[in-house]
C-alpha cells in the first residue's frame, strides 16, 4: 500500500544484496498522512537479522564486488545515469512528502528537482575531485597520497527532509567507492524506497545500495555491528551522542549533522518591516522542522518592542490548512508526538515569556496535528524555550543590549548549527559570523547553499556536508612512500 500518486514495486520487501527479499520479522511500518490522520502507506519493518543480512551484502560487495574497483571517471558515469533514474520520479517524490510528513505541495517539485540536480553536483566529483597526489619529501624522495573509500556506511536519515539527506549520504559514498545500507525514517521510508529502485534501474552491481526500513530497536543493532566503517546520522542530537558513543567504541568512523537552536542577529540598519516579513514567513518553512531553523531571533532591546508586533502581524496573515492547497503557508507537523513536543514548549514558554500571538490549535481545523506559527517576547536565553530545540513554527524574540551582548547571547547555546544577521552591511554581517560559533552563517535570513559545506559546532554535529568537503568523510587517506615520483 502506498499513497496516490507514488508507485513503489515491492513496498512489502526489502532491497539487501541486489535483491527485493522479504522481511524475516514480516512485521510492517504503518505510514500516516498528518493532514487526514489516516494511514496512508505501509511497508515491510526490517528486523535484526535483516540488518545483519544487509550489512553483509554491503560488505561482500565492497571486499570483492566491482564498484569500489571503478575510476572515480567510472563511477561518475553510472550516477549520472543513476540521476536519469531519479529525475524521473521527481513527481512521486515530491507527493510522497506531501503525504507522509504534510509538507507544502508548492515546495515540493522544486525541492526535489534541485535535489537531484546537487547529486548531480556530487557525481561529477568523480572528475573533479584530487583523488591521488604526490609531491617531494624531506626524507624520502615522492610522497604520494590516495583518497581511497572507507568502506560499508550506514546511512541513517531523518523524516523533514527524507530524499535530499538520503541521497545526498548515497552519492557521497557511491562516489567515493563506498556500498551503502539506507536506514530511512520509519515515518518517511517511500524516498528511499525509490532510491532502492532508481539504483536496481541504472544497474548498480548487487550489494552496493541495500534498503533496510526499520524502528529504533533494529536501527540500534544496525550501529553495534563491527563490520560498519561508517555511519553518517542526520537527527537528533541526543541520538547522535548515543550513536557516537556506539560508533567510538568500535573506531567506526562516523558523521553527524545533529540539532541547532539558530540565532538572527538584528543589527539597527536592517528595518523593521523586513526583518518581520523574513522572520515571520521562515519560522512556517516545513512548519518549522528545520535543524537549521532562525528559532531565536535577538535583537536591540530599543526595538524589540515595535518588531515583536511587526513579526505577529506577519505570523497572523499566515494561512494555515491543507497542504495540497496552492494558497497554503503553514501545513501540519510531521505526527502526533512531534505536535505532543511543541505544545509541551509552548505551555513552558508561557510561564517564562510573554506569548504575542500563535500557541494553539487552529479553530478552524478539526482534524490533523496543527499549530499555530507562535511568538514569545521578552524570553530570557537560559529559558528552556531558547535553549531547547522546538522543532516547531516557534519563534523566541531576546531583547539585548548591544551588539557585544548579542554575539555573547548568540553563542549561550550548546548548539551551533546555523544563524544569521540582518544587516544591510554585508562586512558587518562577515564580521559578526567569525565571532560566532556556528558551523554556517548566513545574511539576512536563512540562506542555504548545496555547493558549500554545511554542518554544526558543539553538540550540532561532527563533520560536514555539502560541497568537495562533504566527500572528506568518506574517504581515508593513504600514504606511499616512494624512491622516485610515480603516474597516479
């Protein structure tokens, strides 16, 4: 069973070994549309064993299967093919999204098709890439490096952004020579599903990409295993530090791009109105659950007044409702828990903060999990609200006293994943960023750029996605030493 509009061949089986096999627990995942409550799609649960089985499909085909023997030229040819396959599932992908996790059905096409146009991106590393160097030594005469794969990864992936995140994990270790297990969401496994049969279609060799859907119990046994070389984690932080102290004890190499709680910082010459209309319109982006969401917006305390009503203003004209709607702003979040969560912050946030607009159910929907795009004024950053991430349309406005306090408020946070400042002074806004402790900083809003590396400081992550850094980490270097220089 699969939503209208998505076709998956063998939803009840999973792809291990080049193969779609059938799960031994027979178990299923159940998938729910948040608009309508209903379930929408349900597919095969990979259980332990299962995992076990894909782990060694994966390593086979890395210890003695063709892919990691490729060129990187080779290698790059097949993704692009791989690409084809994926440009023409855009429209399944995107309605998939739409029913899995409620997400606007404006954004999804244009989401996806740029997704699948940075894999791109990342295939044609396979050309561009300095796969092997050599240069003079002090002690011996030619030292030569390879940039060679690390091995079997385990890819884990969140539900906001299913397919970009998933695939983006894939083509970086494809690409490096890697094979690859995909552990998507529970609640968003379609995405994956169709990388499964994109990678079956372009003829990837059997092994390479394997498919193992699963909860946390399973998910955990995939981790412990110690045929893994690496796992690569998108989601909470709380699970990459479980994760990383699985991973430490095994030397699995790992990556992990992890929570945020974002700063804006206002400088006086960005006006009012448009700090509203930025701030205001970003906080209802995928409703909210964004890992590099501007969710703390810290401002002088002269003005934070006058744009505390300039972003409510901009929060009460959001239009709240179906996601399918062309007209719709601000869709539902993910599922019941996620909506159970925020709703918990908003009962706290109100007995530290003043609450300006938002922090309820919209009257005049009475079914799917919906809130309220909501204001908190006057908060306090030790508060839980501006130290906590929401995952939710929950914006924190902080009042400080100058722009020293605001970097120093900016940086009072055990994340430091994303942030912002609004100025009209693009040297400001450079000079500002290298003060705070963020993995990207972005001016006038929450600016976002596949080329480039993206990852976080302190508890938001280790390593770095994105761009020629993003291969980094799924590569291990080797040096030779050589008596005179060598052809590489």
């Amino acid at each position: 069973m699969t939503p209208a509009g998505v076709t998956i061949q063998h939803p009840d089986k999973l792809f291990i070994g080049g193969a779609w096999v059938a799960a031994t627990s027979g178990a299923e995942i159940e998938l729910i549309n948040p608009f309508s409550e209903e379930v929408v799609g349900r597919v095969a649960h990979a259980s332990n064993a299962d995992m076990d089985k894909a782990v060694d499909a994966a390593r086979e085909a890395f210890d003695h299967g063709p892919w990691p023997r490729l060129s990187p030229k080779e290698r790059m040819a097949k993704l692009m093919q791989f690409c084809d396959e994926l440009e023409k599932r855009v429209p399944e992908l995107a309605t998939a999204w739409t029913a899995q996790i409620g997400g606007l059905a404006t954004a999804a096409g244009p989401m996806h098709g740029g997704a699948v146009a940075g894999l791109r991106g990342i295939a044609a590393l396979g050309e561009s890439f300095e796969w092997t160097s050599q240069r003079k030594g002090q002690l011996v005469d030619t030292v030569v490096m390879a940039r060679e794969p690390v091995g079997v990864v385990a890819a884990i992936a969140p539900w906001n952004g299913p397919f970009a995140i998933m695939a983006n994990k894939v083509f970086y270790a494809l690409i490096a020579g890697c094979t690859v297990i995909m552990k998507p969401s529970p609640e968003t496994p379609l995405e994956a599903y169709i990388i499964a049969e994109c990678a079956e279609a372009c003829g990837m060799p059997a092994g390479t990409v394997n498919l193992v859907p699963s909860d946390r119990e399973a998910a955990d046994h995939l981790i412990h295993s110690t045929k893994l070389d690496k796992i690569t984690f998108t989601g909470s932080s709380a699970a990459g530090k479980h994760i990383a102290s699985v991973a430490g004890g095994n030397m699995t190499r790992a990556t992990f791009e992890l929570g945020g709680k974002s700063a804006a910082i206002i400088r006086d010459d960005f006006p009012t109105e448009a700090v509203a209309q930025i701030l205001g319109n970003t906080i209802t982006v995928m409703s909210g659950q964004v890992c590099a969401m501007l969710s703390r917006a810290i401002v002088p305390k002269a003005r934070h007044d006058e744009l505390a009503e300039a972003i409510a203003g901009v929060m009460k004209g959001v239009k709240i409702g179906d996601p399918n709607d062309p007209e719709t702003q601000l869709g539902p979040v993910a599922m019941k828990r996620q909506l159970d969560r925020i709703e918990m912050y908003i009962e706290e946030g109100r007995k530290t903060a003043d609450l300006v607009t938002g922090g309820n159910r919209p009257s005049h929907m009475n079914k799917g999990y919906f809130i309220e795009p909501t204001l908190f004024a006057n908060v306090d950053n030790s508060s839980r609200i501006a130290q906590e991430e929401i995952f939710g349309p929950v914006l924190c406005l902080i009042p400080a006293e100058d722009e020293e306090d605001m970097i120093r408020i900016a940086n009072d946070s055990e994340y430091g994943l994303n942030g912002s400042v609004f100025t009209n002074d693009a040297q400001a806004a450079y000079d500002i960023a290298r003060q705070v402790r963020t993995g990207v900083v972005g001016q006038n809003g929450m600016r976002m750029e596949w080329t480039a590396p993206f990852g976080g400081f302190k508890s938001s992550g280790i390593g770095r996605e994105g761009g020629e850094e993003g291969l980094w980490g799924y590569l291990e270097t080797k040096t030779i030493l050589t008596d005179a220089s060598v052809t590489v």
